[in-house]
C-alpha cells in the first residue's frame, strides 16, 4: 500500500491565499447571516404590501377592483422598467461599499418607508384613495426592483461553489430572497 502524498504549497501561493483573504473582510458566515435577515424582511414586506392592496384597499375601504388592478398593472410596469436600469448601474457604480450592497440597503429603505406610507391613505375613498395606492404600491415595487437584482447578485457572488449557492438559493428562494 503506498500513499501519495500532496506535494508542499509554495510560498507563492499561501501568499496570494492570505491577500485573497484580507480583500474579503466578511467571512462567509456573516455573508450568509446578512442574506438570509434580508431574506425574511423582504418576504415579509412583501406578504404585507400585497396584503394591503388586496385585503384592506379592496374588502376594508372599498377600492374597486378594477381600479386595484390598474393600480398593480402601473406599479409593476414601473417595477420592470426600473429592473432594467437597476440591473445596469448595479454592475457599473463601484463603492467603498462594494458594488451591490448600496443597492440593497437603498431598496429595503425604499421599500420600508413605502410600506408604512402605503398603509395610511390620507383619504380612505375616491380618486385620493386610487392614486395613493397607485403611487406606494409603484415605489414599494421600484424599492423592491432596487433590492432583488443586486441582492440576488451578491449572493451569488457571496457564495464559492456552485453548491454552495444551490443551498443558499433553495432556502432563501421559498421565503422572498
């Protein structure tokens, strides 16, 4: 029986391996902390903004439905437009920061503030109460734009295999992430 033995790393390459490290000050379980709380904000925002529009603007304070679904078909027209600029500056604009988490913490702000304003018309009835829920339901979705693709970005990008990322992926994917 004879072992074949691994021959000795230079001193090259555990140089280079402790720069790779240093570059990167986050260590992968932070990274995977940070996702996965983000993860759970979004997909409770999100339950809540869509709970909104459909269960208190339509059963509680009487918007038509058909003026709810303009209202949703507007927000989301504004959601895929902005998907696309979003897409394009986050690979673009470098930070201090880094080039994805500008994005994300702006679009979980965006989408906070939009939420809570969402929830409090200043009229409960008529073109005041259609053009409120057009205009937060548009921002909490424009917010949302500027949160998901960087996010999900970064998470590839946080992740060193492709099985890393597949088990990141299946548990953030069912919740919002």
């Amino acid at each position: 029986c004879t072992e074949k033995s691994m021959p000795p790393q230079s001193t090259e390459s555990s140089a280079e391996a402790a720069a790779v490290e240093a570059v990167v000050p986050l260590s992968t379980v932070t990274n995977q902390f940070i996702i996965g709380s983000f993860t759970i904000f979004v997909a409770v925002s999100n339950v809540a903004a869509y709970g909104i529009g459909v269960l208190v603007y339509i059963r509680l304070w009487g918007l038509s439905l058909l003026w709810a679904f303009n209202g949703a078909l507007v927000a989301f027209t504004c959601q895929t437009i902005a998907q696309v600029f979003v897409g394009y500056y986050c690979d673009k604009v470098v930070t201090s920061f880094g080039r994805r988490k500008p994005f994300v913490i702006a679009g979980t702000a965006v989408k906070a503030i939009a939420l809570f304003l969402l929830a409090l018309p200043p009229s409960k009835e008529g073109v005041v109460l259609i053009a409120w829920f057009t205009v937060w339901l548009s921002v909490f979705l424009v917010g949302d734009a500027v949160y998901s693709n960087p996010f999900t970005s970064w998470m590839i990008e946080s992740t060193e295999d492709d099985a890393d990322y597949t088990r990141i992926y299946s548990i953030a994917s069912p919740v919002g992430g």
